[in-house]
C-alpha cells in the first residue's frame, strides 16, 4: 500500500535559518505529491503540490521537487519566519485503488524563534 | 465566505450518546472525505463520497455512518460514542476523483468523556 515518512520534529529553527523537511513515499501507482500546513488550532491549507515527476511546486517561499528515482519530496525554505511555525504534513494521493484519498505523513512540527 | 465548514467546531460528550458533526462545501466539488486526526496529529482517511455516494469505507467501526443529502454536504454520525473516539474530525472536498488537492474545513474537536 501507499505510505509517506516524514522526519520527526520538533524542529526549532531560529529566524531566516533554512528549513528542510524529509519526505519519501512509496506509491503503486503515479501519485500527485503534497505539502500541507497545519497553524495552531486551524484546519489544514495546501502550501504547494507536485503531480508528476520532476515538477517542483513552490509557495510562500517553500519549495519541492518530485523526485521519482529518489521517492522524495522534501520541503525547503530559505529563510524561515516566527509566521511559518506550524505542523507541516508531506501527503500523496492516487486514486488506483478506486476513489481517491490523502495518504499523510506523521507530521513535523516546525517552531521558529526570534 | 468559508469553502469548507463544520460545525461544530468543539464537541464534549459523554460516552454511549449518539452525535452528529455536520460539513458543507460552497466550492462545487463532487467529492468529499472525512478524516481523522488522532492525539499524535496522525491523519488517516475515513470515508470518501462522489456525487452521494460511497466511494472509500477505511476500516471504520459501523458505529460511524457518513451521510450525504447532496453533493454539498457530508455529515458525519457516530453511535455509542467511546474513549477511543476522542479526536479532531476533518471533512474536506476535492473537485474530481483525480489527483487534486483537497479542502479542508477548520475541523471538530470531539472529547468524549
């Protein structure tokens, strides 16, 4: 079946540090890739996608490539803000069993520090 | 204006009652999901519906019964509620059965006590 590993957290970062975040999947079919956020209290809000390989999505300064020979699509950004502290979950979803769904990561909470 | 919405945002109830959480979607999708987020903010899928109907059963106790008047709404109910069922609900939509990002609502806070 699908699954998505993500690194543990937290991670504490202090201001304008660089973010990574790992994700690898394992998928039977082409799955399309996804970082959601979720902020303090809050529903989760897409922050970017990738449906095919090598595409990279990018918002808000974040980026990440789908990379079919490594099964990665880890999160980065330059230089993180107090704003971004949140749990950030990698996702894929496909719909060859019939229907589609989001399989999540386990999620890693980010916390960024003056 | 909200494109997903639950209601009710927090829900406190006592074990064996039977509740409700109820979802609407303004966007014009034709699929909608419930999932689950357990205390470790794991989140799993639940139940998913295409145009009214059942697409995706994840191995949830029969006790949970998903409903869907229209393609607008998916609500969500759950008989004799249990300990184990304490958790943050989820409803979201998607446009198509395809690979498309989901909406999420703000979720529902059950504690079952």
């Amino acid at each position: 079946g699908n699954s998505v590993t993500q690194m543990e957290g937290p991670v504490t970062l202090s201001e304008e540090a660089f973010l990574t975040i790992n994700c690898t999947y394992t998928a039977t079919g082409y799955p399309s890739l996804f970082w959601y956020v979720q902020y303090p209290g809050e529903g989760l809000q897409l922050l970017l996608k990738a449906t095919k390989a090598d595409d990279k999505g990018s918002n808000k300064g974040f980026e990440a490539t789908y990379r079919k020979e490594t099964t990665s699509f880890h999160l980065e950004k330059g230089s993180v803000q107090v704003s971004d502290s949140a749990v950030y979950f990698c996702a894929l979803s496909d719909n060859t069993g019939g229907g589609n769904k989001l399989t999540f990561g386990t999620g890693t909470q980010l916390k960024v520090e003056l | 204006d909200t494109a997903v919405s639950q209601t009710p945002k927090y829900l406190v109830t006592q074990m064996g009652n039977d509740k409700s959480i109820k979802c609407e979607q303004n966007l014009g999708h034709d699929t909608m999901y419930w999932y689950k987020q357990d205390s470790k903010k794991f989140l799993k899928i639940m139940f998913s519906y295409n145009n009214k109907e059942l697409i995706i059963n994840e191995t949830v106790p029969n006790r949970f019964s998903p409903k869907s008047p229209d393609k607008a709404h998916l609500n969500l109910h759950i008989n004799s509620l249990e300990l184990g069922d304490s958790a943050v609900y989820f409803c979201a939509s998607s446009h198509e059965i395809t690979n498309t990002e989901a909406f999420f609502g703000q979720g529902t806070r059950l504690t079952v006590v």
